[in-house]
C-alpha cells in the first residue's frame, strides 16, 4: 500500500490477495496452524460493474454523488463490498477509498481479538458422568465476506460450535484416573490444544481464527457431586489405609529385629505379642489404653 491517502496503489485494479490477519495475531495463529482466509482486495478506486458505471456516467452532474463516492475503512476493520446483490470484493487495509454508491452495499467487521466466555456447559466424560465446564476462546474474524455473507449470526455460530467442541472432546476422558492414566484433571494443555484444533475446522466458514481455548473451571454435576465426593473419601480413605497399615508392618518387623540384635531373646510367641501389640496401637483410629495384667 502506498503511502498517504489511498492505501492501494492503481486506480480501478484489484490488487493481490493478502492476509487479513494483523502481523501479532499472525505469530499466534501459525503456531496453532489455523488457516488465514483471504478474501480478493480491492484497489483504491472501485467503479463497479458496468450497470454502476453507467449510472455514475449518467448522474455525474449531481454533486451530492461526489461525497457518496468516499468510504473510510478504520483500523482492525473491514468492508465487504457488494453491488446490485453481489459480491464484489473486500476493502480490508485502513483508509479511504472512492466507491461507486450506484448499486452498492457496504458490510462492516471488525478483525479486532475478541474472547467468549462458555458457563457452565454440561458435557459427559468417557465414563458417562455428568460434567460442568467453563472455557474461555480467543478468537478473531479475517474475512468480511465469510462473517457477513456465508454465515448468519456468527458470533452465536462460533460459540455453538465452541460448545460442540467441548463435548466432544470430554466425551474421550474420563473425569479422574489413576496416576499415570489421562483425565480431564490431568491433560488440561493436552485438552486446550485438541479443542483449538477441533473449533478452528468447524469455524472455518466463519473465517475465524481461534487463538486460544483455554478450559477455567471442572466439576462434578450437581446431581452426581454428592455421591461422587463420597466415592472420593471412600477412596482416599482406602488409600490412607493402605500406607498406614504398610508403614505399621515395617515398624513391627523393625521393632523386633531391634530388640533381638540388642540382645533381647524373645521367644516366638513374644515377638507374636509384640508385633500384634504395635500393629494395634498403630492401626487403630483411637488413642491406645494401655493395661497392666496382675497377678492374683
């Protein structure tokens, strides 16, 4: 684009396609490898087609036909250009162009970074429980003509089709699993990646590119959080259990080696006694009473 005025050069050409991403979102778009739509640019003059042409020809004496002719296009903007229904062309670097007003439509979108928030949307894990789910996208539009002709509301499209993306990628973890397995708790860089790949090929008629698709919050449904955080104490319980019991035996067998390396002779049925005795006192829930027998 040449400086001042016009930002194209040539009057009434159509210049090379280019990108519509701005340079920052075009680092983050290629390290996800989103796909860049790019619609056909136009030159800094637009006559139209030849029905506009004859009109302007034929109504070039009316002066308010001179101001109808500039269009501005701001920054993080573009303009979908149609005339007498059809598609012309799109105006997508800032400035102002000369644009034949007979027969022409003007359809505005903003390229600028924009966030959805998705609340609290009910998906299913592999295991089929219930799951709630918040997410934030980052995304941007790049293309005028896909946003304002190819997809009706498209804004309400990408967060429809966020929702999708996020069931469908719940749908292949289970909520929690052993250490070592995945789960949604533990792949959660594993999951932003696959759900950014999934939402960029379903909004690709959008001409969106997702930047990011970060999950902020994972919980239980409230119709299954109460048995659910039962079965979890059952099994941290369990587990608690486990390593007490463990150590307990180790502290026994340890505790009778050192008696009988300190020259202690016990006999089998004390080391039974003492073994038995530590086990208790270790693996019960209440304080230990101890008791001392007398004899009569």
């Amino acid at each position: 684009a040449g400086p001042g005025f016009f930002p194209s050069p040539g009057v009434g050409s159509t210049a090379p396609a280019v990108a519509m991403a701005r340079p920052e979102q075009a680092i983050m778009l290629g390290e996800i490898g989103g796909p860049t739509v790019q619609d056909p640019a136009l030159g800094a003059v637009i006559c139209g087609p030849g029905l506009s042409q004859a009109a302007a020809c034929i109504c070039c004496p009316n002066l308010l036909q001179v101001c109808g002719w500039c269009t501005q296009v701001d920054v993080n903007e573009q303009k979908a250009v149609l005339y007498w229904g059809r598609y012309f062309g799109t105006l997508s670097e800032p400035g102002i162009y000369c644009v034949n007003p007979w027969g022409r439509s003007l359809l505005t979108t903003s390229t600028k970074t924009s966030t959805m928030n998705l609340q609290d949307v009910k998906v299913a894990d592999k295991r089929g429980s219930p799951i709630i789910m918040s997410g934030v996208v980052t995304y941007a539009l790049t293309s005028a003509k896909c946003a304002c002709l190819d997809v009706e509301q498209p804004i309400n499209y990408i967060q429809l089709q966020a929702t999708a993306a996020m069931k469908q990628i719940a749908a292949k973890f289970p909520y929690s699993a052993p250490p070592g397995e995945h789960s949604l708790q533990t792949e959660s860089g594993h999951l932003s990646s696959a759900l950014v790949g999934v939402l960029q090929r379903k909004v690709g008629i959008v001409g969106a590119n997702i930047i990011s698709f970060e999950l902020v919050d994972l919980s239980y449904s409230s119709e299954i959080a109460q048995v659910m955080l039962v079965k979890q104490q059952a099994e941290a319980l369990i587990e608690a259990r486990r390593l007490i019991v463990g150590s307990a035996v180790d502290m026994a067998v340890h505790a009778v080696n050192e008696l009988q390396a300190k020259g202690s002779k016990l006999s089998e049925r004390a080391a039974e006694h003492v073994t038995e005795t530590l086990l208790t006192v270790i693996c019960s829930h209440s304080p230990a009473q101890p008791t001392v027998p007398l004899s009569a």
